[in-house]
C-alpha cells in the first residue's frame, strides 16, 4: 500500500447536475484528502494532451465539444491505494454498464457523459498534476 495522489476532473455533465458535492463525499468517505482544487474551462490544446490516446477517433471532437462545454473542476486527492480506489469509485467508462453503487453507475449517462475522470496509473497522475496544477497550488 502506498500514499498516492491522484488527478480527477469534475466534468460538464457532474458539474451541470450539481453532482460536485456527493462525488467528493464518496471520496471524503474513503478517507480521501483533498490536496489541489481548481476550476477552470479546458482548451482544445490540452484536451488534445490529455486525451492523446483517443485524438484520431472520429468522435473526439465530440469529447472536445462536450468537455468545453462548461468549466469543470480539477482535484488532486490524496491518500492510500488512491488511483486504484478511485477507479473503482468510478466503475468502467461506459455508464450504461457501470454497476449502481459506482459514481458512473448512478450517475453517468454512456460512454462519453460518465461524470469525472481519474488518472489510471502512478505514472499518468504524475503527468496529469503537472498538466493541471501549478507546484504551488497542490498542498502535498
Ligand atoms: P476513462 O475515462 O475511463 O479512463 P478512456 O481513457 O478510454 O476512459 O476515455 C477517456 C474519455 O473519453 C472517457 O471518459 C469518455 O468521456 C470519452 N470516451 C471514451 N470512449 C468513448 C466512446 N467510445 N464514445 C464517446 N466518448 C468516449
């Protein structure tokens, strides 16, 4: 077990239900600590970074579309085991197959509406804390 920090995006469908709230109770639940929090609306730029595995699908412009479609809030939490337990908190990309009981499972709506993203390895957290978040805005 190891104490991890993890990145999580708050996305335009968690933020448009008003979600914000019961998605970091369930994280606060696990004893999740928040060390970074910023709200911001992404550019297409770093939409294109993120998302560099899904750039040449034909529906990554719906992606860019939806995810700028409202501002949205970034996270940084932390805490043990966080990226693999948060995951979990999650469920699959896919709402419609995400069992109740996870975050997208209850409240996503299909593959691209799944409420908030979270960084799968120790390696794309890193990446994604940088991409996000000024050294001095994480309280580590
Ligand atoms: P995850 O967010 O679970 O790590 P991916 O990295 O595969 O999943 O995809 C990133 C995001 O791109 C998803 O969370 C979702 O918003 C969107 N997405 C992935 N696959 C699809 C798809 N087939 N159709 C529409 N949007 C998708």
């Amino acid at each position: 077990m190891m104490i991890e920090t993890t990145c999580i995006i708050l996305k335009p469908d968690c933020m448009e239900k008003r979600l914000q709230g019961e998605v970091i109770r369930r994280f606060n639940e696990q004893g999740f600590e928040i060390v970074g929090c910023k709200m911001d609306r992404l550019s297409e730029e770093i939409l294109k970074e993120h998302y560099a595995h899904l750039v040449d699908k034909p529906f990554f412009p719906e992606i860019v579309a939806f995810m700028r479609s409202r501002p949205v809030i970034f996270l940084a939490i932390r805490g043990e085991n966080s990226i693999a337990t948060i995951r979990d908190l999650l469920g699959p990309t896919d709402s419609t197959i995400a069992p109740k009981g996870t975050i997208r499972g209850d409240f996503g709506t299909d593959k691209m509406r799944n409420i908030a993203h979270a960084s799968d390895s120790a390696d794309s957290a890193q990446q994604e804390l940088r991409r996000f978040f000024l050294p001095e805005e994480l309280f580590i």
